[in-house]
C-alpha cells in the first residue's frame, strides 16, 4: 500500500470513529466537505499545514496519518 492509501484510509477510519460526518471534519480543520471526501477517496492531497492540522485534530502523529508508523499514539513529550 502506498502512502496516499494509507492516509485515505486512516483519515477516514479516524473520522468515522470519532463519529462525525466529513462535513463536521471539513467545518473543523475550515475547509469543504467535497475536500474530505476527495482526501479520503485519494483525488487528492492535503498541504503540509492541514496535514499537521489533522493530526492535532485526532491526537495522532502525522506519521500514523502517512503510514510510516502503525502507532496512533503520539510520543510523549518530556
């Protein structure tokens, strides 16, 4: 799998278990629906700001949202 598939499905997994529509996750990060549901369909990528963004969104790092690390948890800071 490569790295857009896993973001398009970890983007979409994360949203669905925090149980909101992509219109409540486009109204929280400030962009549309239509560009969630092409993120979660792979027709697009997001820049390197919304990407950070999501990943404080749902509390993971950008790592897991990219498929580098299966770890949804973030490091804890010292």
């Amino acid at each position: 799998m490569d790295t857009m598939e896993y973001f398009s499905e970890r983007l979409k997994k994360l949203r669905e278990e925090k149980g909101i529509s992509q219109t409540e996750l486009g109204e929280a990060l400030g962009i549309s629906r239509s560009s969630i549901s092409f993120y979660e369909k792979s027709e697009r990528v997001p820049d390197i700001e919304l990407l950070s963004d999501m990943a404080r969104y749902f509390e993971v790092p950008v790592d897991y949202l990219l498929g580098l690390s299966d770890s949804p948890e973030r490091p804890k800071e010292e």
